[in-house]
C-alpha cells in the first residue's frame, strides 16, 4: 500500500480546502465544497473565504445569509458552523443523537446544565449559554444580522423548518445510512486522504463505520507514515509534494486544520493548541509557522519559528492583502512580533 508522507498529505489538504491556489468558485459552492465552514466567530468565516476564492466579496456572502441559501446552526462537533441550507436539512437528522448526547449525557435541568458549561464559557452569560444548548437540541438557525459582514449583533434563534421554510429530512426508515456515506464522501473531497479517526474529529459522529464500510468498494486506500490506513476518492486532487505553496493566512477555527485526528498534515504537534485556542494561523509552505492578529489597520505577525527573508516578504505582501481587504481596500500595514 503506497505510504503518502506528511508533505504529500499537506499538498493533498492544501488542495481539497482550496488553498493551494485561490479558486474561480461561487461562495455558495465553496461553502458546499467545504462541507461548511467553522463560525462560532461570527466574522471569521468572511477571512476564510477570501483566501480561498479569488475576487470575493463579503457582499456576497451577506446576501446567501439573508437569502437563507446559508445557515448559522449548530452542526458538526456541536459547534456552530455556516453550511448551505441544503447540506444543513440534509445532515442534521444524523447529527441529531450526537448533538442531544453531548448535552443531555447526564439528565439535568437547564439551569444546571448552563452551570456546568459555564467554566468553558466564563465570559459568556448564562442566558446565552441557555441559548446555545437549546440550539443543540432543537434545530436552530441563527438569524441575520449575526454573522454579517462587520456587523455586531447578539445571537437570535429561530427553527430550522421555520427560518428555511422546509422541513429536515428525515432518518432513513430502513435502518439504512446514506446520510452517512454522503458525509463520507464529501469529507474526503474536502479533506482527503483520510482516516476514518479523522472522520470523527471532523465530524463529532461516532457511529460512522457503517458508512465507511458501505462506500469502502469505491475508494482507495494507503497508509501514512504512522500507519493508519487512509481512504480517499480516486479521482481527487493529490499533487505533487513538491508543489510550491503560498502563504495564506487562515481565520480562527479553521476546518483545514481543526478537520482532523492527526493534524501534522499542516501542524506541528507542538502547535496543536493554538489553533483550539481560536489563534489565527499563517500557512507558510504549507505549514502552520506563525501566528495573526489585527491592531487598527496593521496586520501583526507573530512567526512559530525563523522565516527566511524569502518566506518573510511573502508573508508580508499576503498580510498587506488581508489588512486591505479588513479595511475595506484601505492600505494595511504588516508588522513582525518578536517570537
């Protein structure tokens, strides 16, 4: 079975989660490709999509959120998530036991429920973490304004069926899954190769051996340099490990990170942390080597290790491209923390 190195898998990610190079690509589609996109921040998902599209537009992803084509709801791994309307009435019905199990695992009341997370969230208010565990056992949208385009807004909650005007596809009757082996296939167009423990990470879902087993005659197979066995659809991007890769600068819990067990793929297990921490992150050569945050108008760069002077100008000019593009096409500024 060929083994695929951590560089190979890394330019396989690159290319699945459209950050190889920017894509000619509707946001809706994107968002659908992606399998949806991390938003429990709710401006994040905006930085995500701007460095995988070439020539987006907050705009655009404004109108999906008002036109309902797009959804805020609680999904995979029970956190928020920004999928398309379609994907979220399709899957929640198979997400519906993990979301209720995290939440009701022991039986409480809400009041002591909200206790009991609030060490998690200590700076969130209890009413608000009501709300979110409400919203992860009935199917919730979160409403416009939350999560457009620099708007500040509290968090409002409306039933799925209700917001999208139809109702979520129901379990297979027949004891069958093709939920299941949908999210199989369309986490390995996003995010192959894989394994089937980074299924879980990704997908918070346990009860998914099934759906591999059912899809397992169509895909192929290898191992990484750990061992584990990795499947993937057969006609599915897998460049060259010596494919160059540009810096891109990714926003806070993004699923090209955060989509797998073994995230050594695009981070060093030193780093792990940072990116459950909600740090942002800068792909240089692929990898995961330093660290974003924004001061007014500048850009700071705090590097995970020394960058080249090479590597340094290319992180500098795709900062001064995001900076401008937070700012609304003003000119931004980069600037270097010490490490």
């Amino acid at each position: 079975m060929t083994v695929l190195d951590t560089r190979a898998l890394g330019r396989a990610t690159l290319a699945r989660q459209l950050l190889l190079e920017r894509a000619d690509m509707p946001p809706l589609v994107a968002v659908a490709h992606l399998c949806g996109l991390q938003a429990q921040e709710p401006q994040e998902p905006f930085v995500g999509l701007w460095s995988r599209l070439r020539g987006f537009e907050p705009g655009s992803l404004d109108d999906l959120l008002v036109e309902r084509r797009v959804v805020r709801t609680h999904l995979m791994r029970r956190t928020v998530h920004l999928v398309t309307a379609d994907d979220t009435l399709a899957w929640r019905a198979r997400h519906e036991a993990m979301l209720r199990q995290r939440v009701l695992g022991v039986p409480r009341t809400m009041a002591e429920l909200t206790r009991a997370v609030a060490d998690r969230w200590p700076t969130t208010a209890p009413r608000a973490l009501g709300e979110m565990l409400v919203a992860a056992l009935v199917p919730m949208a979160q409403m416009p304004p939350r999560g457009l385009w620099r708007t500040r807004a509290g968090v409002r909650n409306l039933p799925l069926a209700t917001w999208l005007g139809r109702g979520i596809d129901p379990a297979a009757p027949d004891g069958s899954d093709p939920v299941g082996q949908v999210l199989v296939r369309r986490y390995l167009a996003a995010f192959g190769p894989a394994a089937t423990a980074d299924l879980r990470a990704w997908s918070g879902l346990a009860g998914l051996p099934a759906a591999v087993a059912a899809t397992r005659a169509e895909l192929i197979a290898f191992r990484d340099e750990r061992g584990r066995e990795l499947l993937d659809l057969p006609d599915a991007p897998r460049p060259d490990p010596g494919t160059p890769a540009p810096a891109r600068f990714l926003p806070a819990f993004d699923n090209a990170i955060l989509g797998y067990d073994d995230r050594t793929r695009v981070i060093d297990d030193a780093h792990r942390g940072l990116s459950v921490a909600g740090e942002r992150a800068v792909l240089v050569d692929g990898r995961v080597a330093a660290t974003w945050a924004t001061e007014d108008d500048t850009v700071v760069v705090t590097p995970l290790r020394r960058l080249t002077r090479v590597e340094r100008d290319e992180v500098a000019e795709e900062g001064r491209s995001v900076a401008a593009f937070l700012s609304d096409g003003a000119s931004g500024r980069v600037r270097f923390a010490a490490m």
